[in-house]
C-alpha cells in the first residue's frame, strides 16, 4: 500500500493577518495518521507557513498521486485562511470562487491562492480506485461580512469582519467589536494584536476580499449566467470546517491553540478509528456543538464506507517472536507422510518469511535456510576513484546489524551485488575523450564546490576573521578527489554506455526475474545508477526497486544535470522505483539537494559527518563524502538505510 499525505499549515502569513492553531494542527493530523492508521511517516510530507506556496503544493500533489494504485488512501489537508475571489469561469451560482490563501497571499495575484475550479483538475487525475480525502480547515466563500462569537471582558461578544474597511496588504485585519449595551468600535492594530495572544478568543480563519471584489461578484450572481461542473464524486471526499458562509475557528483548546475542526476530528478518530466519513463528520459536528463553536462541518463527495482512512492500526501488538513462538515445529506432527511433511515445511518457511524469522530448520536430508523476503538483493554502485571487487565489504558491515535477515548473510555475488566499473576508466580511455570539453567541465564543478565551501564557511563561523582565515585553507576545490573518472564518463558516449552496461548486467536479470532489490549508490555512481535505471524502465520489467538511495550524490551539481541524456534531464524518477532516497552530509560538497529537480520521495541532508573532526562545523570534503559508510554511523545506517530496507 502507497498511503501517503500531505499536510499544510500558516501560521505567520506574509502580509496578511496572522493565526495560531494550523501548525499544531499538521503535527496533530500527522500522528493521528501514523499511530492510528499505520501511516509510514516517511509518506507523510508536511509544509510549514512560508512553505506553503503554491509551487510546492502543486510539486507535493504530483508526489501525493505518483506510483499509487487502488486502493491506496491520499490525504491533503490545509489549515489556514480561506476566503473567495470573482467566479471567472462561470460556473458558480453565487459567482465566487472558493479559495485557500497561501503564505504569500494577495487578492491580486492568482498564484498566491487555490481556487476550487483548481481542485477539480487536480481530482481528475487520481487514479481510478484510490481514495484520495481533503481536509480544510478555514472558511469557504459566502457573505461579504462575517461573524463569530468571542469572550471579551468576561462577556460574551461578537466580532465582526467588516468588509468595506478591511486593510488587505496591512498588519491587521479591522475588527469592529459589538459590545454589550454600546454602539460598536473597530480595534486598532495593538488591541486586535492583544486579542490575538488571548487564550479565550477564538479567531476566524478568513481573509475578506477587497471592496470590488464584492461588487464584481454580486454583479456576476445577478446575471444568471452559469454552467455545470461536475466534479468526479467517486475519486474524491471533501471534509470541511464549515457552511459557505461559517468560519472555521482558531481557538485555545486542551492547553494549546488548534482548528477547532481538526482537533476534533483527530478526538473522534483516536477514539473510534473503525467510523465512516458521514458518522465522523456527525460526531465531530455534535463536539463543536457541545463545546459551543458555532459552525457546521460539510461532507463533499464520495461517502467513505468503513474506516476513513483505511485500516485502522491495532491496539494490540504482537511481536513477530510471539507469534513465531506460537507456531508449533512441523517436524514434530505426528502421522505425517514425509511428502505432507514436506508440505507443511514449505509453508511453514513462507509463514516465517511473511513474520520475519531467522535461523534454520534441519531436516533428515538437508538445511534449510531461511531469509525473511525470498528474492530480494541489495546492489552497492560505487563512485569515483580506484575501487577493487569486494569494495562494498565494509559498507555492508556497517548496515549488516540492522538488517539481519532481509538478505541472510549477505553474500557477495549472492544476494548482494556490487556494481564494479572503476577499471573501465584509465589514461588510455581518457586520452579518447575531448579533452577541452573535461577541462571545461572539470572548473566549471570545481567552481561550484568552492562556492558551496564558502558557503558553509560563512554559515558556520558567521563571517568575519574565522570565515577569512577558513576559505584560504588548502582544502578548497575538491582536494583529495580525482574527477578524471568521471569526467569521460560525462564526455565520451562510448565510455558512458560502456560503464552503464556494467549497471544494467548486474541489476537487468534481477528485475527480469521479478526480484526485489534496493540500491545504494554513492557520488558519482548516483549518476550510473539514474540513468541505468531510466534506460532499464524501457523493458518493462517485472521486477522492482524497494528503496533507490543516491548518497553525495553528483546529480546535485549544475553541470552534471546539464550533462545527462537528453531524456534524463526531466529529472523523472524511474518507473520501476518505489522510493528515492537522497542522502547529504555537512562538508560533503559534492552532495546536496536534489528535490528541486528530481522525484525525490525523501532528503536527508546536513547529517553529521560520523568520524570526521571538525573546526567551527567545517568539516573536510573527502571525509564528510564518505562518512556515511562508517560503523559508527547509526543514524545513515539504522535509522535511514535500514529503515526503507526493512519497510
């Protein structure tokens, strides 16, 4: 199963009025999912207030709906302001369209906000059978004024959204304030700020519109013009905070400030992870009524029958050893005939491998071995420099304690691989090569890693004297790397094919045989093992790719993207991967980002440099590039490695 979700929430907006509850809302929402429903938290991406544009919605949609099929449960939830701008389509009966205002919100500006007309597209392209649910949490389009219930003073007031006065690109949003037994005043910017910090305030997650906004759209719902849309209700299921003409609200609630909406959600959920969309929302409706906030959740779409989020995780855990533990030893049955007895073996052995069992069982003719996951391998592909066979030793030595049974012992050339291509490349074949287009390509990376040196240098010691004396180190350029290797590589067709042949023998009859395999390559060897994979994905094989890890890898640096093939420079990921893991260190300058160009599904950069001195932070480039291989690097090695290889 690809359950996957993607959670957002704004806090400090960038002009405009600020709220409370929408971070803790993605951390709440976030550990109902993994606790609750068995969410992996690594299918759980979150964007927190100034990452909340709507580039990174859009990059994050495209990941919430790549490589999943039926079945699968999406979730995308927003908390945060909503409000509406001008229909422009045509089709909305009160001739507004529903928005979400993103961190950098401006009425002006469509790339700052998500209309509902967007969401339609997006839907469409879900794939048939998957459940995909949004969550918001703000308010939807309605009535140019707005009104919600506060305690002022002690009494109960109401607060209202003026509209006609509101300041759009100010620090505050005027509130006028109803008080009892007075005519109303609007706060000025320090009293709307003291509401705010109030615990017993409830603020409202809605931005009004400017003045002719209203006008246009009262003038647009008078003309009667309007077309259907109709949204395909069986790919989507909306859960809303509020009527079109609520607010959802921001209130100090259990000690802290949330949405009132999803906080209980998340109650309703935890305590009965087994309901239906229709009976949550029902229940959650009656909380915010018993707790006396005034708005109506809403349930758009596809009724989700049976758990709302798939299957709920059990409160009950049982170890893999108490159920191995329970499992009696086939060879002790009676009044078996030794071809049922070899049956039941047989079954018994996939029955361990489906738990995860280690050891062995002896009978009279043989041992039989066991391994948790039958077929699977694991591939290392090295990067540059002299590499002997065997190279890949050590490395498996430090992942080895933290994966003790997926590829029992290990074996080289058994179920572990190691793809070998460094002989390939000598003063001979170099001297076939252009050599004035290396040389180009050798400054031009150079260059980039004495910026990105700089960088860190003015990151660590804050400029000044120490920065001065840092950046005039001899340790500048890459020193102690040889790029000849790969500079062919990049250059030389012929050489290129050549190395990339050596990827496609060792991983191409794995796939064709339908196994699973996870691969770890490092530096430049993240560059052959891209774009083997991408020409392997042309065979359609049956086989796949569990957990794809590129560590330091060069597909960060400029010149090596511009150098790919042609059809490897849409930074696609590759069809037969289920993950892409990108790896970083500090000081390792050769690695860093690849988000930006890739379909990554994680990144783990700036990770400590295990067995590497520093000074000030500043950490040596050949060091910190192979130090994710070292034995006491646990948290390379248990905590990322083992943890996508272990599933």
């Amino acid at each position: 199963m690809a359950n996957k979700a993607v959670l957002c929430g704004i806090n400090q907006y960038q002009t405009q009025t600020d709220l409370r509850g929408c971070l803790n809302d993605v951390d709440n929402l976030s550990s109902l999912l993994t606790q609750s429903f068995a969410f992996d938290p690594a299918n759980i991406h979150s964007l927190r207030d100034e990452q909340v544009t709507k580039r990174a919605i859009e990059k994050e949609y495209n990941w919430l709906i790549r490589n999943v099929h039926s079945g699968d449960q999406l979730v995308f939830h927003f908390s945060g302001h909503g409000s509406y701008v001008p229909d422009d389509q045509g089709d909305e009966s009160d001739g507004a369209d529903e928005i979400l205002c993103l961190y950098n919100m401006d009425f002006y500006n469509p790339e700052t906000y998500i209309r509902d007309d967007e969401w339609q597209a997006m839907i469409e392209r879900v794939p048939d059978g998957v459940h995909l649910t949004f969550i918001f949490d703000s308010c939807h389009s309605g009535t140019g004024t707005r009104s919600i219930t506060v305690n002022v003073d002690g009494n109960q007031q109401t607060l209202l959204l003026d509209t006609e006065t509101a300041t759009q690109r100010g620090l505050y949003t005027p509130l006028t304030v109803s008080r009892s037994g007075s005519e109303s005043d609007t706060l000025d910017s320090a009293e709307y700020q003291q509401l705010v910090q109030e615990q017993s305030v409830i603020l409202p997650r809605f931005l009004p519109p400017p003045p002719e906004f209203d006008n246009k759209i009262r003038s647009f719902a008078r003309s009667g013009t309007l077309r259907t849309t109709v949204l395909p209700l069986e790919k989507h299921l909306l859960l809303a905070g509020c009527r079109d003409d609520q607010t959802s609200a921001d209130a100090y609630i259990d000690n802290n400030f949330n949405g009132a909406f999803t906080y209980y959600l998340c109650q309703t959920l935890r305590e009965n992870p087994n309901l239906g969309s229709q009976q949550t929302i029902q229940q959650v409706t009656q909380q915010l009524t018993n707790n006396h906030f005034f708005q109506e959740p809403q349930h758009e779409g596809q009724p989700r029958i049976g758990s709302l989020f798939g299957q709920s995780s059990s409160n009950t855990v049982i170890s893999d050893n108490d159920m191995l533990d329970s499992i009696p030893d086939p060879r002790n049955v009676p009044n078996l005939t030794p071809e049922n007895q070899k049956l039941l073996i047989e079954a018994y052995i996939k029955l361990l491998d489906t738990l995860g069992g280690t050891g062995g069982l002896v009978t009279e003719d043989k041992e039989i071995t066991l391994r948790r996951t039958a077929n699977r391998y694991l591939v290392y592909v090295h990067g540059i420099g002299t590499h002997p066979k065997g190279y890949s030793e050590d490395w498996w030595n430090a992942l080895k304690p933290f994966v003790p049974a997926i590829f029992g012992d290990g074996s080289l050339n058994d179920t572990r691989r190691e793809v070998f291509w460094s002989d390939l490349v000598n003063q001979k074949s170099r001297s076939l090569g252009d050599i004035a287009q290396e040389e180009q390509l050798r400054r031009e990376i150079e260059l980039i890693l004495e910026e990105r040196r700089k960088q860190m240098i003015a990151e660590q010691t804050g400029g000044g004297q120490a920065a001065r004396q840092a950046i005039q180190a001899p340790t500048a350029r890459g020193e102690g790397l040889s790029w000849d290797d790969f500079l062919v590589y990049m250059v030389n067709p012929t050489m290129r094919q050549n190395i990339l042949k050596r990827f496609t023998e060792v991983v191409q009859p794995l796939l064709a045989s339908g196994a699973e395999i996870d691969i770890i390559s490092h530096s430049w060897g993240t560059v052959v093992s891209y774009e083997g994979l991408r020409e392997l994905e042309q065979l359609s094989l049956s086989g796949r790719v569990n957990a794809f890890f590129t560590v330091g890898s060069a597909l960060s640096l400029g010149p090596v993207r511009i150098a790919l093939r042609s059809e490897n420079k849409n930074g696609r990921r590759p069809t037969m991967v289920n993950q892409w893991i990108n790896l970083d260190a500090k000081g390792d300058l050769v690695g860093g980002l690849l988000g930006d160009q890739f379909e990554v599904n994680q990144e783990y950069l700036k990770l400590e440099p295990t067995g590497c001195p520093g000074f000030l932070g500043i950490y040596n480039l050949v060091c910190a590039h192979s130090s994710y291989f070292d034995r006491r690097n646990l948290t390379v090695n248990d905590d990322i490695f083992a943890r996508y290889i272990n599933g």
